[in-house]
C-alpha cells in the first residue's frame, strides 16, 4: 500500500492526500477522484509514515476517462522502473464476490482497509474536524451488502471494527485478515462525516474495472 504525494505540503503540513495499491511491480491502482484535471503524473510514497524527503516513486497518472464523479472511478499511476521489495497484491477473479455471496461466505466475512486517511475525526459547532498525520493505518470490517457495483461495508462495535475516512480513498479493502493481498475493493466514500458507518467501495471483480485495469496487469 502507499500514499499519493502532493507537490506541496496541505495547511495542516501533511502531504498525502490518497491511498492506493501496488498491482504489479510497475502498476499502482488508486480512485480517479483523487486526481486533477489533466494531471499527467503521480508521486508516490510506499512508507508507512510519509515525512518531506522520504524516497519517492513518479509514475505517469492515467485516470478512466469513462469517470464522471460516480462510476468508473479507477486510475493507475504506472511507473517507468519496477518497484522492488514489495509484494503486489493479489486481484480477483471475475465475480468473485458474486460466488461468494452464493454459498453464504460473504456474509461472515471480514475485510481489512488499509489508508493513509484521517483518524478518528471531532466534531465541532460547524462541522467536523479531520486529522491527518501521513501514517498508514489498517483496520478490520465487516460485510454489509453486496450490489452490481458496489461493496458496502460497516463497523461491527461488538468487534471492535472501524471505517475508513477522508484521505484513504483510493486504499485497499483486503478480503480476509491483516495477513491477506487479496485486493477485492478500493476505497471510494462513506455515508457519513464522522466516518463511523457504511464504507462504499468499488469492486475490483466486475466487467468494467477489469476492461480497465486489464489494460495494465493480466487479470486472474
């Protein structure tokens, strides 16, 4: 997993602003939202905490052009030089979830998001209060449905669960425990501010994502 890396630090002085996945040695999957309009490359940093002068990897950034703020919402920076010392995660097989939902698994399974996004948000008289440090952090989480498009997922509290939040768009939802590279979603939104319910996250088994992504890696 890494960061997308600003050419500037933010206000707050943190750098990151998306989370994406390593897919092969030269291929880096994150959310097209997470670019600019005509953004041409990408910075980004695979360090468990990001600080200013922390090696860097500059890939060219390639969003769907079919992304129009809903669906479609993939890019991949891809790089010049593979990336070395780092395992790529795994993807999955076309309709994976749709199987899984089938034989009843998918119902007690439990996905680990990984990002580089605020945690633990507080809220003020005007809103919310969102806290970046420019550190990966993982979590774990549960199912909560499953449509054509679509994975959503929720927080059990009896499982000590979490969410993901701004900045870890783009990130991994890992089917199974910490220990797994089984890349089934990316981190797309959530329904509410203090990120502490349903995550929406795009997944990576349907026809349209492997159109794309098959473009760059060869898909299982």
């Amino acid at each position: 997993m890494g960061a997308l890396v600003g050419d500037k630090p933010e206000s707050d002085g943190t750098w990151a602003y998306c989370t994406g996945t390593l897919i092969s040695p030269t291929v880096f999957l994150t959310a097209a939202h997470c670019g600019s309009k005509g953004q041409k490359t990408a910075r980004v940093s695979f360090a468990s905490h990001y600080e200013s002068g922390a090696k860097l990897y500059t890939g060219h950034y390639v969003p769907d052009l079919r992304y129009k703020g809903d669906a479609y919402d993939l890019a991949v920076v891809v790089f010049s030089e593979p990336v070395t010392g780092i395992r790529p995660a795994r993807l999955p097989s076309a309709g994976l979830l749709d199987r899984l939902k089938a034989d009843g698994s998918l119902t007690t399974a439990r996905f680990t998001p990984v990002g580089y996004g605020s945690v633990e948000p507080t809220k003020k008289r005007h809103g919310w209060r969102y806290h970046y440090t420019d550190t990966r952090s993982q979590t774990a989480i549960s199912f909560k449905r499953l449509g054509s498009r679509w994975l959503d997922l929720a927080p059990d509290p009896s499982r000590r669960e979490g969410g993901t939040c701004y900045g870890d768009s783009g990130g991994p939802n890992f089917l199974g425990g910490p220990d797994s590279n089984l890349l089934v979603a990316t981190t797309i939104s959530g329904v509410d501010d203090a990120c502490e319910t349903t995550n929406v996250d795009y997944r990576l088994d349907i026809p349209e994502v492997r159109e794309f992504v098959g473009k760059y890696v060869t898909l299982p």
